[in-house]
C-alpha cells in the first residue's frame, strides 16, 4: 500500500508518490514531495499520464502527445537495424518510421588536385591526376578548368571529361547515374584565334556500394586540332573539383 496510492475522488494512481500529478504517475526514485508537485529536479525520473492522454517523460506536465524532458543527453533510442551514424528518422505515408541517410547529414566532398597533368593532345584517354573519394550515396561531381590551348590557332577543338574507377586503365565508371546527368562532360577549347576558354560541368556519381570509392578525372580530345595544356594543374587558378550530396 505503501507503494500504491490510489486516489478515487480523481481516479488517479500514483506508484512511490502520495501525491500523483496525473491519472497515472510514476514517480521511479521515489523522491517526490509528499504533497503538491515535484519539483524539476525531482521530475526527472517521473513518468506521467494526464486525463487528456498526453504522456510526459522527464515532466508531471506535458503538453504534446509525448513530452520527454531530459538534461542527460540522447533522449530517444531506436533500434531497427536500419540505424547508423547521421542517419534520420523519415517516415512512409502511413507514418511508418525509419532510419535513412540523407544529403542533410553528409559533407561536401573535396577532390584531390595535383600539382601538374599532362597535356591532352589526342582522342586517347588521358588522365589527369585529379582524383575524388566519396562515401557512399548519391553525389553530384562537379569540376571546372581552365582551358588554355597550346597555340593559338583558328579551329575549334571540343574536349571531354569523364570518371573512371581507375587511374592506370581507362574505362568509364558505371557509377555515373544518367538519368540525372550527362554521361560525360563537353568542353569546346578555345574557339577561333582565342588561347583561353573554361570548361566546367557536373556528373551525377552513386556509390552502390558499402565503402568508400575513388573517382578518377580523365580527359581526350574528340574533335580538332588543338592541345590542352596542362587541365586541372596548379597553374591553373580557376580549377574546382568537388561533390555535393544529392538524395536521387
């Protein structure tokens, strides 16, 4: 009896207190006052039910459906087995719950950027020590390049840009997602007597898979006559090269 207190006049139960502050009050260490409310302190192990069925944790007054007041840190646990590190809790539309990764939660990625590449003279692939390693998830790559040809002669000469999984053997990644990007990216160099132009564009890149992957920048000329020195190099001070995450 000591243990329960059951006050009919108000049809409220109160477990460890004389003094429940709601239908049903729990009062766990036992360290509430004999009569009138807790203070915050002591509320703190408290577990309420008021008569509109708001249920407070942590308070003998909530004021939502579920009220949960704490100065020890995490407050909510869920485990599913979807949960991991700067996952959040998304819902379906019937307000199922889950845990999902989301752009929100993930960093821009920066690549690495060398201090010198080679020239791109020809249609055979060349890569161009620049490289980016990005968890996995869906990202949108983004590079830019000064384009600055050898000589300044009259034709017009068109670039590309792809990704590749390796630096050594060329063959462009699977990974990039088509139906939200170009497969590669077109630079035209320099046209007419011009010696400058810039090549910049962006690549929808999903890693599929369960580690980090590295991505590697390559470059060939499709079109003209013309050479591209030296792409992406420290000489170059307009050059970028990054991935932003995306939610696809």
């Amino acid at each position: 009896m000591t243990l329960l207190t059951i006050t009919f006049g108000y049809s409220q139960v109160g477990i460890n207190t004389q003094s429940p502050q709601g239908v049903f009050h729990v009062d766990a260490g036992k360290n509430n006052n004999e009569t009138g409310a807790p203070t915050i302190d002591q509320q703190a192990d408290d577990f309420t039910i008021l008569k509109s069925g708001d249920v407070g944790i942590g308070t003998t007054a909530p004021t939502a459906r579920l009220h949960i007041v704490s100065k020890s840190g995490s407050v909510v646990r869920i485990e599913d087995g979807t949960q991991g590190e700067n996952k959040i809790l998304v819902s379906d539309s019937d307000g199922n719950a889950s845990w999902r990764s989301s752009s929100a939660t993930r960093p821009v990625v920066f690549g690495v950027l060398p201090g010198s590449t080679p020239n791109v003279t020809s249609s055979t692939d060349v890569y161009l020590n620049t490289n980016i390693t990005l968890p996995p998830g869906s990202w949108m790559v983004s590079m830019g390049t000064t384009v600055w040809k050898a000589v300044a002669n009259t034709a017009a000469s068109w670039f590309i840009f792809t990704l590749a999984d390796s630096a050594t053997a060329y063959a462009a990644t699977a990974d990039v997602d088509t139906a939200h990007s170009g497969a590669q990216i077109g630079v035209l160099g320099a046209p007419n007597s011009n010696t400058f132009s810039f090549g910049s564009g962006s690549l929808a890149i999903t890693n599929s898979g369960t580690s980090n992957k590295t991505y590697y920048l390559w470059a060939r000329r499709v079109e003209g006559d013309a050479t591209m020195r030296s792409p992406m190099s420290s000489s170059v001070l307009e050059r970028y090269f990054y991935a932003i995450p995306t939610n696809f």
